[in-house]
C-alpha cells in the first residue's frame, strides 16, 4: 500500500490525497503554510510542512537556493540527483523524500530495485516526487509508513544495532555492520568505512576490506568524531577523533 502526496499552489491541488505538503517560510511558489493546514483538516487529509530555510518544520528541503543538509530534521527532501553526495556527506535522513520527474519510469519510489539512478543509488527512499502535472501542482508516491516516527529499522539480518549517542544527547550515530553510518539528531556525519573520501568528499571506494564487518563504534567527546572498529579489530577513526595504536 502506498499514500498520495500533493504540493502547489492551494486553488491547484486536487481532492483524493491522502497529504498536502506545504512551506512555512517563504517558497516564492504560492504554498503558504497556513492553507495547506486548513485545506488538509478540510479534507481529512494529513498536512506535511516543509523549509527552504531552517524554519521549524518536518521536513527539510535540500537543493540549491534552500538548505545545504537535513541534519536536526526527521524528514530530508531532495532532487534524485544529490542522493549519493548527501548521504555520503551527512547520513541518511530517517525518511528520504526524493524528486524524479522522469516520464519514462512514471510513478515510482526511487531506489536501487526501482530507477536506481546513475546506476549506483546508494539507498532506496521513502518516498518521491514523480510528476508535476504541467506545473500546477507536484505529485509524490509515499511508502505507507512514510510519516511514521519509529525508531531506526534493526541492521540486516538480525545483525546487532550499533549507536553511539552524542554528548548532548540529542542524537545519535547508527552503524550498520557494512559500515554505513547514519546521523540523527545533532550528530554529524564525518564519514564511514563504506566509503572514503575523493578529492575531499566522501563517496569513495570502501575502505572496509570484503569479508569484514564492523562490530562497534564509540562517540568523540567533543561530539565532532567517533571511532569505529572492525570485526578483526582494525580501528577507523573520523572527524576529532584520532587513530591510535595498541600499548
């Protein structure tokens, strides 16, 4: 099962979705805030807020002329595009709303088993905006979950969840056993064994050698770094924290 998201100017959107989306602060585009809440609780439908600027709301909408990343927001919303290099630079949203106009795949939820963009899509989202019926108005296909706030997904094959939480307590660092490391909260991604970084960004080749996992990771101090180790004890370290040698 899958839900209908409609964005646009409110006197454009059309009856039957199961969401209206919406910005809070100025999009320049018509989509005040306030009447898509009101067209929304009209229509029993759920209303779903957005910025371009770091204005309190659900989701954050990372493209150029708005926001550079989507840390501290529940929601991350961006072209298909950018997928690879934002992950890489600042960890998987807990739900990913993707853009991907493309008349010849239709309606569909990107991912690698789906559009798999540029060959190489990193993660599969929760959702996509799939048309934009002439401008008038935007379409997206949701996942049925997609606003659920539930608590991260357990690592593949019952694998052991690995967190390491930030020093303020207001976020966390998830590791999965590949080495993908995910941000919540306040915490930063600075990088990860899955990856490694290329003419200073991260998207790289892996550094993780095939056949080994990743076991555990432990949080910096500062909150600027974390150490991760690896199944034969190898130890990766990133941002503030420094690697350092057994006594």
């Amino acid at each position: 099962m899958t839900l209908n998201m409609a964005d646009g100017p409110p006197a454009n959107l059309p009856l039957g979705m199961d969401a209206y989306a919406g910005y809070v602060n100025d999009s320049g585009i018509g989509e005040t805030w306030p009447e898509i809440a009101l067209l929304a609780k009209k229509r029993g439908a759920r209303a779903f807020s957005i910025t371009t600027d770091g204005s309190v709301a659900e989701c954050a909408d990372v493209e150029r002329g708005a926001m550079i990343d989507w840390r501290g927001y529940f929601w991350g919303y961006c072209e298909v595009s950018s997928v690879n290099t934002l992950v890489a630079q600042y960890g998987r949203p807990p739900k990913l709303w993707t853009a991907h106009r493309d008349p010849r795949l239709g309606r569909h939820i990107c991912g690698p088993k789906t559009c798999n963009y540029g060959g190489n899509l990193v993660t599969a989202a929760d959702g996509t905006q799939w048309t934009n019926h002439g401008g008038a108005w935007d379409e997206s296909i949701l996942l049925d979950n997609f606003f659920d706030r539930s608590p991260p997904a357990p690592s593949p094959q019952g694998a052991k969840l690995m967190l390491a939480a930030t020093p303020t307590g207001n976020g966390l660092w998830r590791l999965d056993p590949n080495g993908a490391v995910t941000t919540y909260g306040d915490a930063q991604y600075l990088g990860g064994p899955n990856t490694s970084q290329v003419a200073g960004k991260w998207g790289g080749p892996p550094v993780l050698p095939a056949g080994q996992t990743c076991v555990a990771i432990v949080a910096h101090p500062s909150s600027q770094g974390y150490w991760i180790e690896s199944s034969v004890g190898n130890l990766y370290a990133y941002g503030a924290a420094k690697y350092m040698t057994p006594n």
